[in-house]
C-alpha cells in the first residue's frame, strides 16, 4: 500500500498513477453507521487516493461529518476530505467549522455553494453575513493557508448556469482563487467530461478533473436524481436497463455494465482517475472494479 501521508491529493494526481476515490453521507442511525464502517473497511484496501465525506444542507450533519472525517484520519491509511458549503452559515461560522476539522488533522475540504435546503432546483438565497459563491468559499479557505482545496465541476453544466460556457468560467474561477483539484457530479456520457475538461484546458487552466460515478442500480431512482441536478440518462443506458424490467438481478448487472464500460471509456482517454459515488455501500463499486481488472 503506497503512503500517502504528508502529500496533498494534487501532488499524488501530479505523480500520474491511476486514482481511485470514493464519497461517503454522514448516517442518520446506528445501523447506518455500521454500514458506513463496513463499506470504508471494504474499500480501504484499494488504496484510495481520499474518501470524502458529504456535508448535509445548512449545517444539518456538521458534527456528523467532522466525527467521521476525523475517525478516517485517526483510524485508517485514507486521506480524508471533509466537505463544506455555504448554506446557512456566516463567515464566523465557516471559520469555527473549519477551525473544527484543522483541530482533527482533516487537512483537505471540499468546497460547494451547496443546495438551497429546498433542493437543487429552488431558488438561491444566501445567508445574511455569509456567502453567495462556491469561489467565496475557495478564496476565505485558500486565505488560511492550512488546507488544500477540491471543489465540484458540472459536465452537463450547473443547472444555474447560463450556459457551459459560462460554467466552465466558473469552474476556472474557482481554481484560479485556490482549488487544486476537482470533482465531477455524476454523468452518464464520456465525451461531456471530455468536453469539460477541454473547456478548462482552452482557457489556461490545468486542474485535474475527477469524474464522479454512480452506477444505475435503481433505474427510477437515478432518473429522479438526474431530473434533480440537471444530468441526462441517455436512451440508449435506459433501453440497455429496462429491457431488464422484471428481473432485478439482471437489471443490477446491466447498469453495473453500464458504468464499468463508462470508466474504461474515461481511463482511455486519460482521465486521471475515478470519483466513486458509493452510497455508503461497497458491492457495486467492488463489483465495477471486478469487471476493471482492479485489484488489492
């Protein structure tokens, strides 16, 4: 197992070796907590790059996600990357959570505007004495001077944004005020993230790009999700699942299928790595892995 300590995630993705990642939620419950633990235990042996934690709408998993990302760094071999948002929070309070994590040895964060607590799709409205942008964000961290910085990037686009032009400007932003690296929203075409990633090139910019993946597992599910954020199952991955319809075993199969092609189709085209969306579960990342030759 390679040792990671002491580096930042942009040196060991400087470094050229194929990186794995994976995202885990703070649980709600006690029999959730022992799903996340199992999952984390499963995976570590694969050497990731990180594992991030997500961070709930307006602060509603702070204590929760400060617990586990700091169990990480005490417990296991994994870099741990807390994320952070804007929402609901002043500068003060962004400063004290971050005071917070730096206590606990989390040394990288996740940087979002984050959700309105409406969803995605309502309308924005920032906290009186806080912040309206995701680069705000980067800007007060990066001026700390005690953390390295990823942040989200949108293959489809943000669904604010006026278009992906304008998307790719932000994201640009955000990496001139500090972000090392990034991380995509999930997607299910290779050549969006191509087409991000050469937007961000053409403008002088070379951060590194994660794709962030999530299998289809739940074919109602992941369209619910996608009509949430702005991402498009293209017809031919619907047919190529619902033909299944019935059996949902061979349905799990196809949408696993699905997904390893989807990173095989990246890694050739030289995405430095793969951002796993895991849902606190291990099987279907381990299962992609099977069919990728991926190995402890």
């Amino acid at each position: 197992m390679t040792d990671r300590r002491g580096r930042s995630i942009r040196e060991l993705l400087d470094e050229g070796d194929r990186s794995f990642s994976f995202e885990f939620f703070p649980p709600s419950d006690e029999a959730g907590e022992e799903q996340l633990w199992k999952a984390i235990s499963a995976l570590e042996p694969y050497d990731p790059s990180f594992v991030s934690v997500t961070y709930g709408a307006g602060g509603g998993t702070r204590d929760k996600t400060i617990g586990i990302t700091s169990r990480i760094a005490r417990e296991t071999s994994m870099t741990p990357v807390a994320h952070l948002t804007c929402v609901g929070h002043t500068r003060a309070e962004l400063q004290g959570i971050l005071d917070a994590y730096a206590r606990e040895g989390v040394r990288h964060v996740m940087l979002l505007r984050g959700d309105p607590q409406e969803g995605p799709r309502a309308e924005w409205t920032p906290t009186e004495g806080g912040l309206t942008y995701a680069q705000e964000l980067v800007e007060l961290v990066a001026g700390r001077g005690d953390f390295r910085i990823g942040v989200a990037a949108f293959p489809e686009g943000h669904p604010s944004a006026a278009s992906l032009d304008a998307d790719a400007d932000v994201l640009v932003a955000k990496a001139r005020a500090g972000a090392e690296f990034a991380v995509t929203q999930m997607f299910f075409r290779a050549d969006d993230y191509f087409a991000l990633v050469r937007r961000v090139r053409d403008r002088g910019v070379d951060i590194p790009i994660l794709p962030g993946i999530m299998p289809i597992l739940n074919l109602g599910a992941i369209r619910r999700q996608s009509e949430l954020i702005g991402t498009e199952v293209p017809d031919h991955v619907v047919a190529r699942i619902a033909e299944n319809d019935g059996d949902a075993a061979a349905m799990r199969a196809a949408g696993i299928d699905a997904a390893a092609e989807l990173c095989d189709e990246l890694l050739a085209g030289g995405a430095p790595g793969l951002h796993f969306y895991t849902l606190n579960r291990s099987k279907a990342t381990l299962e992609i892995f099977e069919r990728l030759n991926v190995t402890v």
